[in-house]
C-alpha cells in the first residue's frame, strides 16, 4: 500500500490459489510469481472522508498486476508506480506508472521474461534525479524516469 494525504493505494500481491502457511512455500511461490504461476492483479485507489469517517473507492484497475512489490509514489509527477509480470501479453515483467488521480497508465518499462524484476516485496523508490530503483531478485535495477531505460545495461531481460 501506499499513501498520500487522503489516498491509500492498494494492491493485491495475492495470486490465484492463495498464500502457502509456510516459510518453504511462500518463497518458491514470490519466486515462481509470473513466469511459472498466474501473477495477482488488481489495484484500487481509495480516499477517505473526514466528514463520514469513511472509505471511498476512486478508481480501480483490475487489469493491472503487482506481482511481489510495494507500490511507490511519486509526489512531483502525481504517478504511482507497480512492478509486476504479465504472461497474456508476453511482455513478463514490467513496471507500471498509473495516474494517481484517474488511473490511467501514463508509463511503461517492460522487464522481459526473466525473473529479474521481481523484487521479492521491496520497495519501489526514487533517486534525487526522479528515476526509479529497486531490488530484483538478482540484483539492483534502475529505470530512467519518463524514458523507461533500464540500467544496468545487458539486464538478462
């Protein structure tokens, strides 16, 4: 989840089949999270309401995958970010950049098919020139913000 002011972004890192009980399964699953099992989709922006001390839902895109990473927000460009790994599409895994306000993508990084950009639920952050950087389960990835480049060069995408 990530917050800003009245809004929390939710993701689902759920996939189909739910979660293992146990530490020997959830990492094989985080792992296989994509490339081998079906990835978790949907995201939701909510805000709440000082006035009927309540929730209200935004918008919500079910289309939308956050495989095992928590979201980021970027306060300058009002975009949030998620990783996550679409099989339908061929595209693996892919960071995403949703308008915070509408929902709609304003931003795509394809990843590949490899499991690299899977960060095994770290973060999404941001460096002090705007660029994204994150913890794959290889190593560390940095995408240039709009650009989409991805550093560093010769990832095994």
């Amino acid at each position: 989840m990530t917050v800003d002011g009245y809004g929390a972004f939710v993701v689902n890192n759920v996939g189909p089949g739910g979660l293992r009980n146990t530490i020997g399964t959830i990492i094989p699953d985080a792992i296989a999270r994509g490339p081998i099992l079906d990835s978790p989709v949907d995201v939701e922006l909510f805000e709440w309401d000082p006035a009927t001390h309540g929730w209200r839902s935004v918008w919500t895109r079910p289309d939308i995958s956050s495989n095992t990473m928590i979201p980021g927000k970027s306060i300058a460009s009002n975009v949030v970010f998620v990783s996550g790994y679409y099989r339908t599409n061929n595209s693996g895994g892919e960071v995403t950049g949703l308008d915070w306000n509408t929902g709609q993508t304003v931003h795509r990084t394809i990843l590949g098919t490899s499991i690299y950009g899977n960060g095994m639920y770290a973060p999404l952050e941001f460096l002090p020139d705007g660029d994204l950087f994150f913890n794959g389960i290889l190593g560390f990835i940095r995408v240039q913000v709009p650009s989409g480049l991805v550093y560093p060069a010769g990832l095994p995408l």
